[in-house]
C-alpha cells in the first residue's frame, strides 16, 4: 500500500519535472545563455551586459559574436582591455568576458593665462556614476576678470532604456572681450545664467532625436570706457537636437564619423523677451590613411531673430577649426569652419601614446562681405592615456596667416 502510493506522488513529479524542462527548451530554442563577467569591480553587471547586447537568460538563435561584443565594451570607454570566450554545449552557451576598468573619476587641475586672463580651479569628473555608466562633472575656476561654475550630466540609458538625458547648469561673472583681428574694441561685464534638459531616444544603434527646452539670462555692466553694453534679459528657448554617430574605438581613438544638428527657437510662452534662434551643425570624421591618422570636422552656426546682437550671437575662438582667432571675444551671427589635421603615434608606452598632429584650419564669417577669413596651421603633441577614461591632454601651437599671430591652446579631456 505504501509501495503504491509512492509510486502514484512520484509518477506525476516526475511528469511536473519534464513538463518544466520542456517549457525551459520551449522558451530558448537556441538553448540557455550563461554570461560569466570577470574584473569589474566598479561597473554593475546589469550595464556590461546591456552594453554587451546580452540582456536576456536565452541564447541568440544568430550565435554569440565575440567581436561584436568585444567592440562595444570598448566603445563605451569604461575598460582599457576585453575578452571574450565562447562556449557552446548542447543546452547553452556560456559566455565569459574578462575586463579591464578604466580609472573613471578624474579630477582636473585648471591653470591658463594670456595676455588678458589669468586663473585656474578645478574639475571633478565621473565618467561611470555609480558603476551605471552615467556621467558627472562639477567645475569652477576663478581668474582676474571672471569667475564660472559648471555642472554636467548624461544619463544614456534611463533605467536601462533607450531613454537618453542631457542636463547642464552654468552661472558665470566675467568680463567679455570683443577683438577686431587682434585689437581690442569693446568689453563688458555679464553675469550670465544657462539651465537646459534635453531628452532623446536612440531610434537606431546610430540615431538620436531628441528635444528640450533651455533658461538663459544675462545681466551686463559697463566697464570703464567702453559703451554701455546691450540690455541684458532673458531668452528661454525650445531646443531639437539630431546625434548620428557610427563610430569603433581603435587603439586609441575613435575611428568612424560623428554628426550633430541643433536648432533652438525662444518663445514668448517661456517667459522669454529676446526673440532670437539659432542653429549649429557639426560633422567629424576620423579614419587611418596608412601610418597616419586623419581628421576632419567641418561646423556651421548661423543666427536669426528681432534681437540678434552682440549678447546672443556665437562666441568663437581657440579651439579645433579656429585656432587662428584671438581665443576671447570673436562675436559673430553666421560662421563656417573646416579643419583637417593628420596625426602621428610617435611613442608606445604601457601607460599611454604620444602622437604629433599637423593641421590647417579655416574660419569664415559675415564680417566682411561677402565673407572675411581665418586661415590657420600649426603643430601639436596629444599623449592619450589607456587607463583613464578622458580622450586626451595636449597642447597646440597655431599660427593665424589673417593676423600674423601665434595662438597656444592646451586642452585637458577635449575633442582634437
């Protein structure tokens, strides 16, 4: 009797325990997929395996592409070295990928000085917030004409969505320079305040719309001479923003073609008493050409509305593509730029690569008519560091052919 009844509770357990299996089988055709993550001790396993494309318990019916995955753990910036292995059996595939973190929290000493300005502070940046790959940074520096203060932060993946966020916040007190080549014309003093939120969807693996809105207002006082400045006021506006980007980190840099269109319009309904516009497109592209590695960013701003003046136009000057204008104070409604730069490794070490970069820039704006140009070539030493999550620290020396002048412009975690 008891021999029966053991046999009558097993029979219908053992009937549970295949029907189970069969549903296990049912629901990962392709079998089961066991994701083993060695060497991050800071980054969450959740996001490696977002990055990774490997989110689900079951085993892609393509197959497991350990390049694939190889690259986009790279492209994230937060590891200096990834492998992947792959392991196939019959009922799952195990996949183990061994990591390397970067150093992701970086603080960054400011010093500058030119023939005007003189100061230094300080940044604080996170590159991977809370391990979720989120980005922070607070700044501020103080010299003898201004005072900024800086915060920045991106949320690329908004509880593990599509979702993108882009916040920033600046107040600054400083004094603004307006140069004519490289005479001295007009300064004031502004105290300036700018809050924008823009959020996006990434539609693509490469496209990003995404739309916001932005507060701006500027306070201005006269300084010693000069005329009084404009008014000052408020010009909250609408922003639409477009990102394409179809790029693979290589080496040490990013190789593949970046584009970003933005328009934003202010509006009455925001409170706003400026009727201004504006739109900026940038276009940058990277590639080797033999032992050299090629650059190219070609950029237009242009400017619209009743109140389009000197407080609201595009201030430029002493980065990539116009390297040849004063670095302060070059005010202008519409401008173009193009430069191309080729780029040399010159030195390998475990903790990062010299390269030597040659480039020629150019600078159009509505100065003249129909256009006034500035022409510029120059030199420059990059060192990109493997262990530190910033793209590089460098400086470049700049010859204006428009004004017969050198420029010098270090950068610390900027764009080249």
């Amino acid at each position: 009797m008891i021999r029966r009844f053991r046999i009558q509770i097993a029979i219908p357990i053992i009937f549970f325990i295949l029907f189970c299996s069969y549903l296990s089988l049912a629901a990962c055709p392709d079998g089961e997929l066991v994701l083993v993550i060695e060497g991050n001790t800071k980054t969450r396993e959740s996001v490696i395996r977002r990055i990774a494309g490997l989110e689900g318990r079951c085993a892609p019916g393509q197959g497991v592409d350990a390049g694939e995955i190889r690259r986009k753990l790279l492209n994230s910036h937060l590891f200096s070295k990834v492998d992947v292995a792959v392991d196939s059996e019959d009922t799952k595939t195990i996949v183990t990928i061994t990591l390397k973190e970067r150093w992701t929290i970086i603080p960054l000493p400011i010093y500058f000085s030119n023939e005007e300005e003189t100061g230094g502070g300080m940044f604080l940046v996170e590159m991977n917030l809370l391990g979720r790959k989120k980005i922070l940074a607070l700044g501020a520096t103080s010299s003898n004409i201004a005072q900024r203060f800086n915060g920045f932060y991106v949320d690329d993946a908004v509880w593990g969505s599509r979702w993108v966020i882009v916040s920033s916040a600046l107040y600054s007190d400083e004094e603004l320079t307006k140069y004519e080549d490289e005479d001295k014309v007009y300064v004031y003093r502004q105290i300036y305040n700018q809050y924008f939120l823009v959020a996006g969807k990434k539609i693509t693996d490469h496209w990003l719309p995404g739309a916001g809105l932005m507060y701006r207002y500027q306070q201005t006082d006269g300084v010693d001479d000069y005329a009084a400045p404009p008014r000052g006021g408020s010009s909250h506006s609408a922003i639409v923003n477009l990102r394409y980007e179809n790029i693979d980190f290589t080496d040490y840099y990013d190789r593949g073609i970046t584009a970003n269109f933005l328009a934003e319009q202010s509006f009455s309904a925001l409170g706003t008493d400026k009727d201004v516009g504006h739109f900026i497109s940038t276009v940058t592209v990277v590639e080797p050409v033999w032992r050299l590695l090629a650059r190219g960013k070609f950029e237009t701003g242009w400017s619209w509305g009743a109140d389009t003046g000197i407080l609201t136009e595009f201030l430029i000057g002493g980065f990539v593509g116009n390297r040849g204008l004063p670095s302060r104070g070059l005010w202008v409604p519409e401008y173009g730029l193009a430069s191309g730069t080729v780029e040399e490794k010159v030195w390998n070490h475990k903790y990062g690569i010299l390269t030597l970069s040659q480039f020629f820039d150019i600078t159009v704006t509505d100065e003249d008519d129909p256009v006034r140009s500035y022409p510029a070539a120059g030199a420059g030493l990059r060192v990109y560091l493997k262990e530190i999550a910033i793209p590089a620290v460098g400086v470049d020396g700049a010859y204006s052919m428009r004004n017969d002048a050198w420029h010098v412009h270090a950068f610390l975690g900027g764009e080249f």
